[in-house]
C-alpha cells in the first residue's frame, strides 16, 4: 500500500478490488468508492463511501451486508 501511495501521490488514478480485509482497511473514506447494484439487471451506481453511514467496523459490515449506499 505505501509504494502504491508514493507511485500516485502526485496525482493520477488508481482502481483496485479485493476481499483482503487489512487491504480494504488501508484506504481512507474519502478516497474509496462503493459500486452497488441491487440487481444484475439494474446498471451499477457509485458512491463515496464518506457518504455512507457505516456502524462499526467497514469489513464487518460488508460481511453483514449492512451497509445501505
């Protein structure tokens, strides 16, 4: 994860998916966004996850499905 932030850190775009929860926890809110759908016939959404109320721990929830974009 540090090497990815010195890489970017004067700008550019990063795009990254995975289940590792210590990777999942690296990311900052306001850095991260969530790509929902309700259903696979609807098109994706994204939103900021600084924009969605999370109760407790990320990982945790995510596991719960209880986090509501």
């Amino acid at each position: 994860m540090l090497a990815l932030r010195e890489a970017f850190q004067s700008g550019g775009q990063f795009i990254a998916t995975t289940h590792n929860p210590e990777a999942i926890r690296s990311f900052s809110d306001e850095n991260t966004l969530v790509l929902y759908r309700n259903n696979h016939l609807e098109p994706t959404k994204v939103r900021p996850l600084k924009d969605i109320k999370v109760n407790g721990d990320l990982v945790s929830a995510l596991i719960r499905d209880d986090i509501e974009p």
